[in-house]
C-alpha cells in the first residue's frame, strides 16, 4: 500500500429516522519538531500534525481519534437504499444512493484500521469522482472506505473542502487499490483492506470529496465505474 498525502435545506429521506508513504505539503515554516523539513510531525498514536496547515491526520483508530462522534449505521435495514445518513447533528449526503449491507461474513478490517471488524456499510456505485456534503461545519470527520480491486491499480483521493471559502484544507491523501495476495495484505482493494481516512482541521469544511485515478493530474480519468464502500462515519462539530 502507498499512502499519499496530497446548512442544507433539502429533506433527505434516509435522515427521518431516529436515530504508504507520506507526502508534505508546501512548507512555510520548519517546526523544531521537524528538523527534516517535511511539513509535519508524528504526535504518535497514529498522528501526523501538519503544523503550517494545523491539521492533524489520523492514520490508525487509537485514543483521540476515538474521541470524535461516531455516526451510528444501525438504525437502517439490510438493503435499505440511502441517500444519506445521519443523526440528530448532523447528515452526510450522498452525490448517488448506496446500499446498506450488515455482513457478518467478510472482514471489513481489524484494528488499528479500523474501528470495528463487521460494521454496517453503504455501498455506492460510482464513476471516477464522488461527493459527500454535509450539513453542517465541522472541524473533524473521519471515513472508513474500500473499493474492491477490479484489475487495474488506481488511486483513491479524498480531499475535505470549505464549499463557503472554496478552499480544499491540505494535505490530500491518495492510497492505491491493489491487488489481492501481496505481501502486506490485506490492503485496499481486497476484503479486509478498509482503512481510514479523517482529519481535525482549525478551518471548519463541510464537503468530502472522493476520487480514483492516479496522483499525476496529466493522467486521463478513468472510464469504468466503481463499488464505493463507506463505514465508520465519525464527526467533530465546528462551534
């Protein structure tokens, strides 16, 4: 696996219910922290500060993570078709419908990947880009995803965007769906390969935009579609 660090007034009608390898970004300034120069600093327990931007990347499900809201999926039938799902605080809409699946057969990924092995998960067909707007700010959110491997490597690259300011909030993170079979498996791309993808920004964001191809933006996007398979909605309000 490479790892790459690159108010809604409609009524939803899932929401009526109750409920790798590190890449910096420019670097303004160098933090003692990080005599390298590389832009961030490993806090430890599967963080990465980025100091310039003040994000902290979560890369594994420890402590703080933990800290943000969780999303409960549980509430929703097996098969139930949704255009969103959500809480009391908050929704988090799709761009198309997914699926819920509660299957108990396959691994979804253990921890510190992520933070239940058998959770419920939506699956949504997609082409090469994909949306989540929520509802409100946020300062936090974090996402468990795969996408099962369909013979060609590609990358997934989530970014978080202030729609208000248009501003994506560095870093972006790309990982490669492989193969099944490798050496480190399981990875993304394969059952039991799901990992996480979350962020704590001090800029709040209200949009989560997911998409494959490849890193280089010469690259043409790709022309198949995919099975976009999300978990784990976790949240931190913006005040």
């Amino acid at each position: 696996m490479i790892f790459v660090a690159v108010g809604l007034s409609a009524t939803f009608t899932s929401c009526t219910k109750e409920e790798s390898t590190t890449l910096a970004p420019t670097v303004s300034a160098v933090d003692p922290l990080d005599p390298e120069g590389f832009g961030f600093y490993e806090r430890g327990e599967g963080e990465l500060y980025y100091y310039n931007d003040k994000v902290t990347a979560y890369t594994q499900v420890k402590e703080a993570y933990l800290k943000l809201k969780p999303l409960h999926l549980e509430k929703y039938n097996e098969g139930e078709l949704l255009d969103s799902v959500c809480n009391k605080d908050i929704a988090f809409v799709f761009e198309n419908k997914g699926r819920l699946s509660k299957d108990k057969t396959k691994l979804w990924a253990l921890r510190p990947r992520t933070v239940d092995p058998y959770p419920p998960f939506v699956t949504i067909n997609t082409d090469w880009t994909f949306t989540i707007k929520m509802s409100k700010m946020v300062h936090a959110v974090g996402i468990e995803l795969n996408s099962l491997y369909q013979g060609t490597v590609t990358g997934i690259t989530v970014e978080y965007v202030n729609t208000e300011l248009n501003k994506i909030i560095p870093p972006t993170f790309t990982r490669f769906i492989d193969p099944p079979g490798g050496i480190f498996a399981p990875l993304v791309g394969e059952t039991g390969g799901a990992a996480l993808w979350s962020i704590d920004s001090e800029t709040p964001f209200n949009e989560i935009r997911i998409r494959f191809g490849f890193v280089s933006g010469d690259d043409p996007p790709p022309v198949q579609r995919y099975d976009l398979m999300l978990a784990g909605f976790r949240y931190r309000l913006a005040e």
